[in-house]
C-alpha cells in the first residue's frame, strides 16, 4: 500500500499536467488582447505551479476515486479548477497578511512591484479573481453530467463565500480579543470550508449517496479545524525553514490563533497584560515577539494542541464509516495522524 506522501506525489503529478495543459490555452488567448495581461498569466502560471502537496485537488481526486475507483480526464479538468480556487485564496491571503513570499517565491503582490506597490498589491486583487473566474471555467469544460457541475459550482461558490467571510473575522481579531467559542466561529468558514469544498467536490461527481455526503461534511469540518490549529502553531513555534515565511510575523500582526486566545484566558493578569500590550504594537521588537511566543508556549500551546488531537480522532472515526475504497480511507487517515502527531514537534 502507497504512503500519502507516493499517492500525493503521483497524483499531483497528474493535475500539474492538465494545469500547465490548461494555461498554455489561457495563455495563447490572452496574447491576442494585450501582452502584459498574457505576462499576469504566465506569472499566475508559475504561482501555481510552484512545488506544493496539491492537498486540495488531491482530496477531490481521491474521495471520487474513492467511490469509483476510477480517474478520467473529466475529474483531472475539476482538480485544475479545484486547485485554481485554492491559489486564488492564498494570492489574496499572502497581501492581507503581508507576506513577502509563497513556497520558495515571491508572493503575487511582490512580483509587479518594480512599477509601483500599488499596482503590485492591485494587480494582485485582479489576479486572484482571475484564477476564481478559471477556476469555474475549468469546471464547466469537464464532461461531468450539467446537473453535478451545477452543483459543483453551487458548492464552491458558497465555500468561496465563507472563507471571505472567516478573514473578515480573521481581521476583526487583530484589533479585539475573541472567546474560544467566537474563534471557532470563525474557523468554520476558514480550513474546514476548503476541506468541505474540496472532499464534497469528489463526492458530488462520484453520486455517492446523501449518508456519505453527509459523513464528509462532518469529517471535513473537524480535519479543517484540526489543521487550522495545527498551521498556526507551526507559524508561531515552528522554524523558517518549516513555515517559508519568517516566524513572528502573526504576533506582528496581532493575530487570535486559538493557542492564543487560550494564552490570554489562562495566563495570571501580569502575563496577559503583557500579551495583550504587545499584540496591539505595530512594530513590537524581536525580544518583545520572543516574549509574546513564551506566553503562548506556557499557557496556550498545550491546550491547543489537545484540541487539534481531539478533531483529528474525530475525523478519523469519520472517515472509517464512509464506503469509500481503502486506498482513500488509508490515505486521508495517515494524512490526519501526521498532522496530530507533527504537534509533539512543538513544545
């Protein structure tokens, strides 16, 4: 039996085909109406394709496989959608959160500066309505029945939606101080809502009956939760090497990542005092964002992963009832243990 990391490489191996297949068309279009839009594209080619795990149109493969024990070229076109959506999202997060880079490259917003930061960061905005706008287009070429697309596109549209709504949310933290039960609020439209889109995606092309549907809303919900704790941990405890973005960058920002909302709920008045002092500066010192980090290691760490644990083994347990095939079950099971037990690395 294939290991997540062969069935990942293999498989995105696939869907980065169709995707280059895909732009090379786009590309030629765009030439014919202006050669700098055709330059935006082969830029947003090359964002996309940088080396990643292609988790997301993995996950809609592997659920449809799952029920069909098939892969056509219908479902590799959905995945370049699935996998433009997801890019689409990460341009617009990368220049909200002012990142400089993306998996070894400059982020989109970076790549047009050389004319000014205002066009970069614009260009940035247009190109990620591009990518949602290709996205669709890919959907609407596979040969999947209209009724299943038609709600392939319905779902989407509505996950799109909800993640816009959860950075608001997101945003909204870093200038007030959310509970643990508002932070979850706002988690379930953030990871989970890509999760659902993605999984349910497979599910809906495959027919696979209302029950699994379902049970995939449900497991997709608690791996998304699992994985959003899990993220922000790394971001905040994690190296350089292992996050591809400089670490300290979300106590800069002043983000409520779930370890720190339960940093300022358990941590003596002194030490939340601190805290809070700290997340409201612009510009807090290196020793300044050392000290917020030990904070949150002492009082918000621990709990946090203990709740990312406890969606994993939920999600798990989900996944074991659905009928889908044993290399997919396998596959999304040791992908969810990896991510609990990558919590021990951080202490």
């Amino acid at each position: 039996m294939k290991h997540a990391d062969e069935i990942l490489d293999e498989y995105g191996t696939l869907i980065e085909r169709k995707v280059e297949e895909f732009f090379e068309q786009r590309i030629k279009e765009t030439n014919s109406y202006h050669k700098f839009i055709s330059n935006v594209y082969e830029n947003l080619r090359e964002y996309v394709m940088r080396r990643g795990k292609r988790l997301a149109s993995c996950s809609t493969l592997l659920v449809y496989k799952g029920y069909t024990d098939e892969i056509d070229n219908s479902i590799l076109s959905v995945c370049v959608g699935i996998e433009l959506y997801r890019h689409s999202i990460l341009i617009h997060d990368d220049l909200v959160d002012k990142d400089d880079f993306r998996r070894g490259g400059k982020a989109f917003h970076k790549i047009f500066e050389n004319i000014s930061s205002r066009f970069g960061e614009s260009t940035a905005i247009f190109s990620g309505n591009i990518l949602y706008a290709l996205a669709l287009n890919a959907i609407l070429e596979s040969d999947f029945d209209r009724i299943l697309v038609h709600d392939v596109i319905d779902l989407l549209n509505r996950d799109y939606r909800n993640v816009n709504e959860s950075q608001v949310l997101d945003i909204l933290f870093e200038y007030r101080e959310p509970g643990i039960r508002e932070w979850y609020k706002m988690a379930s439209k953030r990871a989970s809502s890509l999760f659902r889109a993605t999984m349910l995606t497979g599910a809906i092309l495959a027919n696979a009956p209302k029950e699994e549907k379902d049970l995939l809303i449900e497991c997709s919900s608690n791996i998304g939760y699992s994985f959003d704790i899990q993220d922000d941990i790394i971001g905040t405890f994690g190296t350089e090497s292992e996050y591809g973005r400089p670490i300290g960058g979300d106590v800069v920002l002043g983000k409520k990542s779930l370890h720190v909302v339960y940093a300022l709920k358990n941590s003596p008045e002194d030490e939340s005092g601190r805290l809070r002092r700290i997340l409201k500066k612009e510009n807090p010192s290196k020793k300044e964002i050392n000290t917020a980090i030990e904070i949150m290691r002492k009082y918000g760490l621990e709990k946090a992963k203990e709740r990312s644990r406890e969606h994993a083994k939920r999600a798990i347990n989900l996944i074991k009832k659905t009928q889908m095939n044993k290399e997919t079950k396998n596959f999304f099971i040791e992908f969810i243990n990896y991510v609990s037990e990558s919590l021990e690395w951080y202490k």
